[in-house]
C-alpha cells in the first residue's frame, strides 16, 4: 500500500495533491518518498474551531462559513480531477484535507486510494463488512474489515462490497464531510 499510494500520488499533479517529489528504498530494502512538507491546520480542526467560536457577530460567523465551504469546493474539484484520471480516494474526511494559512487546500492520505480498473487483491483478501464496535463514529481509518473511516463511509464501503465503490463513494464522503462542516458532528 505505501508503493501504491506513493505512485498515485505522483501520478496526480493538481493544486489540491501535495507533490510527490521522489521515490527510493533505504539500504536495508525499505521503501521511502519524499514530498512537499505541509504546514497547516486540517479542515476537522477548522471546523472544531469555527463551532466553538460562537460568541463572534453574525458577520464573522458567515464569513468563517463561507471561507470553509469554498475550502470544500476546492475539495471537490480535486477530487473531481482525480476521479478523471481514474483515481478514487475511499478516505476523504476533514481530517484528511489540508488548509495551509495561504489558501492552499490539500487533499492528503492517499494510502487507500484505487486506481480505477487496477484489481485491489490485497482489498478482496482482507476486507470484510463493517461491524463498528462502538457508535461513536471514530475518524480513525479502519483496517483489515471495510477499508475507510466509518463516519464517512457510503453504504457500500461499509458493508465491504467492493465491487460497488465508485466515484460515488468519494462524492458520499464530501456529503459527510459537508455535514460535519454545518453541524460541527461526525
């Protein structure tokens, strides 16, 4: 998977994917990549700090709202240019999305990530349906059972059928994440 998500994130140069600037392996085999260094907050933490700042006027209130949901439509042009190159992401959630302090907007942790058309083995051999041992909704990726972020998931990602993750899933996950944006929950 780290291979895998190294060479679909160089595959991807757009505004909105940090920039993979080199791939190697250590001496002792291990695999490494090198890519731009991000400073920032995460849209979760944006959000978590819009919602608590509720004593601001009406004014700065609307304008902290539309500074995120313009963040978001960058969101989605990226994700728009990735699934046009075949590319789907399968873990988008704010805290997967970058906002550095001079309006850059990046979608990041593309270890999930599926090229379409490429057969996820590794995905049919481990995944299963999700069975959350908690409702607390974690934004935790969830490994080895349905791949992806619970809170977020479509339908079909959480109940591990595979063959059915399409753009679609991506498009239900910015739906999640633009819920958490207007409600401040997962």
């Amino acid at each position: 998977r780290f291979i895998r998500e190294a060479e679909i994130t160089g595959r991807l140069e757009h505004p909105g994917v940090v920039p993979v600037y080199g791939m190697g392996k250590y001496a002792d085999g291990r695999p490494y990549y090198a890519m731009r260094f991000v400073k920032g907050e995460s849209l979760k933490e944006a959000i978590e700090m819009f919602h608590k700042a509720a004593d601001h006027s009406i004014t700065e209130r609307m304008l902290g709202l539309r500074n995120l949901l313009n963040r978001l439509i960058d969101v989605c042009n990226t994700i728009e240019y990735a699934h046009s190159r075949g590319v789907l992401h399968r873990d988008l959630k704010p805290s997967n999305i970058m906002l550095g302090k001079y309006g850059e907007t990046l979608v990041v942790d593309w270890g999930l990530a599926k090229a379409l058309g490429e057969r996820d083995t590794e995905a049919e051999e481990t995944e299963l349906t999700l069975i959350p041992s908690s409702g607390s909704g974690s934004s935790e990726t969830v490994a080895g059972s349905a791949i992806g972020t619970p809170a977020y998931m479509s339908p079909e990602q959480a109940e591990g059928r595979i063959e059915k993750i399409s753009a679609a899933s991506d498009v239900y996950s910015l739906g999640a994440t633009l819920y958490a944006l207007l409600t401040g929950k997962e």
